[in-house]
C-alpha cells in the first residue's frame, strides 16, 4: 500500500526535490569526510567523485545507510533510463 492510498500527501506539492548523485554528494561534503561517512579510503571516495569507479553492492548499501537515505541505488548507479540510453548508443 502506497502513502497516497493510506490517505496521506505532501504538504508542499509545489516543490520539487532534486535528486542529488553520489558524486554531487562527495563533491558537497568533501572526499574526506565522505571517505570517513562511508567508512572508505579516500582513495575510493576520490574515484567516486569522478566517475573512476563505483562503489560495490555491499559499500553501496553502507552509503545509503551512512547518508540517512539521502542517496539510494539510483543515486550511486544511476538510473534504468540512463542504463537503457547508454546500451543503445
């Protein structure tokens, strides 16, 4: 079941929210304290940052975890939409 089922909505239905990706994160917080955030060397959070690697399955559930949900799966792998345009090109 669904919040909009259950009878409940934004109260702001006028705002949107920007989804923000792994990388806008490290850049924002710095490679540093996200290496420390996600329990990682700052050599890996580096890589993160420009796009040199991804992070595995299990580091990329300490992100979300770390992170509160600020970022999810979509937001460290990108999403099916752009898996689908990267395959067709």
């Amino acid at each position: 079941m669904t919040l909009y089922q259950e009878g409940l909505e934004p109260e702001y239905k006028e705002r949107e929210v920007e989804r923000i990706t792994l990388k806008k994160y490290i850049e924002f917080i710095g490679i540093e304290p996200a290496a420390e955030l996600f329990g990682c060397s700052t050599h890996a959070a580096k890589a993160w940052r420009y796009g040199n690697r991804q992070p595995s399955i299990e580091q990329a559930k300490k992100i979300i975890k770390a992170s509160n949900g600020k970022l999810d799966f979509e937001a460290i792998f990108g999403s099916i939409e752009e898996a689908d345009e990267k395959t067709v090109e």
